[in-house]
C-alpha cells in the first residue's frame, strides 16, 4: 500500500504523520460518470415515452366520450374518479396514472385501451375497429381504379420494430404504387409524416428502378385533428403538394394517373367515405 507521509506543525515541533493515498482508479470513476448519464438520459427518454402514451390515450378517451355525446362528470362518476381528476387524463397530465384507473375510464366508454398504446418506439400500432374499417374503405375505392391491394404490406425494420404499410396499392400496368398510411387520432405530426416517407422510400427501394412510388396520409377527420392540421397547414402542403382530389380521381378511375407527389385526404368520421382535403 502506497503511503502519504505529512509534515505539520505542533508546540511540540514538527510532526510527520502517515496514512494510505487514495485509491481511486480513473476507470471506476468513468464508468460511475458514464452509468450516472445513461441513467439520467433513461429517465428523460422515460418522461417523454410515459407523457406521449398519457396524450395517447387521453385523445382516445376524449373522442370516444365526444362521440357518445357523454359529459366528463357522467364517465368519471362511472370509473369512480372525480371529474377534475379525469379531465386531467382526457389532457394528458396524469402520467402517473394507473392502469387501473385507466381501464375503468376506457370500460367506462367501451374503448380498447390496448389499441392506443405504442410498445416500441417506431413500431406500427396495435390496429382498432376504427383503423381496420378505413384500411378496408381504402380498398374497396382502389378496387374502382384498378388497384391491387396488399393491406399491412411488410417493409423492412431492424427486427425489434416491425412495420408495416396500412394499405400498398399497385397498378402493374402503370408501374405505379401509392404508400397508403390510415391515422386515427394525430399525436405527433412529425411521426405521421417521417413514418410515411420512410416507408415510400423503403417501397421505392423494393419495387426497382421503373416504378413510380408516392405516399397519400389518409386522416380521421375529427375535431381535434382537424384542428391541428390547421395548425400544420404549412407543414402538410410542403410535404403533400399534390392535389387531394387527384389522388381520389387516381383511387377511383383506372384512367387517371397517380399523382406525381404526395397527398393528403381526408376520411370521415363514421369511416365511409374518403374526402378531398383543402389546406389553402
């Protein structure tokens, strides 16, 4: 053992005292350093994952109430919560809420909860009624303009996020494909749109030089999206530029060539129909 050896001094004259240096590697001290900033990075990624779910799920609770015609005070009192309490889980601000409370919220309004919770970041979520309903609405238009349909068409992940594509469109004849993604409720727009071009880019890759392949993001027009694509308005049309009534016309009419970019559109609330989107 390595020894320190002090002079200081005294009445009594000068006094050496000795005593082991300290021990302390630089490495232990790196790896504490490094394992204090991946803890710390965890539970900042952690917050942000915990507040997107809340958001997540409390857009799902409120629609599904809005759509009921039921009032905030009526489905608290049915999951046994107070009415602030639950209008604080409609906006998003109890992540520390329980499961528990959130099941009986959703059973309170006959709502898959499950379908509105993401498991991994970037996977595809789980597919409600609402979702499949618009994913066969898609089809059954396609079918008019001389579509095939390949509903959640495989693409390429890193084998812990699968992906999928809500609806593939191909025209053999035209060799032309539209990446068709369905969103329900629109938490993050960015996320909606960097998900759509990474899977056009991801098709385009597949199908080959000679194939024209573009993206259409299909919206459940409700209020709150709505709202927030007046919100993106900008955003959207720079990254949608084409006519949305020219991507219906393609959908519908074997005759009429697929857009030349992507598009935007809207589909109704009840999911029967598909409707042209203005953002001018």
């Amino acid at each position: 053992m390595e020894l320190r050896v002090e002079t200081r001094a005294s009445s009594h004259g000068a006094v050496a005292s000795a005593h082991p240096a300290s021990t302390a590697h630089p490495a232990s001290t790196a790896r504490r350093a490094s394992t204090a900033r991946r803890a710390t990075a965890a539970r900042r990624q952690g917050r942000e994952r915990a507040t997107q779910v809340a958001r997540r799920i409390g857009t799902a609770l409120r629609e599904s109430r809005l759509a009921q015609g039921r009032t905030q005070a009526d489905v608290a009192e049915e999951a046994g919560i107070t009415q602030p309490y639950y209008s604080r889980v409609e906006r998003g601000h109890e992540i520390g809420v329980t499961l528990e409370v959130l099941a009986s919220c959703a059973a309170a309004l006959d709502v898959r909860l499950a379908a509105f919770i993401e498991a991994l970041p970037g996977a595809s979520l789980p597919r409600d009624v609402e979702h499949l309903r618009r994913q066969a609405l898609v089809i059954s238009l396609a079918t008019k303009g001389a579509w095939a349909a390949e509903p959640e068409a495989a693409v390429p992940g890193d084998g812990l996020r699968p992906r999928s594509i809500d609806v593939l469109l191909a025209r053999a004849a035209r060799r032309e494909a539209a990446v068709v993604e369905v969103w329900d409720l629109l938490t993050d727009g960015g996320e909606a749109i960097r998900g759509l071009e990474a899977k056009v880019m991801a098709t385009r890759e597949r199908l080959g030089p000679g194939w024209r392949v573009e993206g259409l993001l299909l919206l459940r027009r409700t209020a709150r999206n709505r709202q927030l694509v007046r919100e993106l308005a900008p955003l959207i049309a720079a990254r949608y530029p084409a006519s949305s009534a020219g991507w219906l016309a393609a959908l519908t009419n074997p005759d009429r060539p697929m857009p030349d970019a992507g598009g935007f559109a809207w589909s109704s609330v009840a999911g029967d129909r598909v409707i042209a989107a203005r953002l001018g």
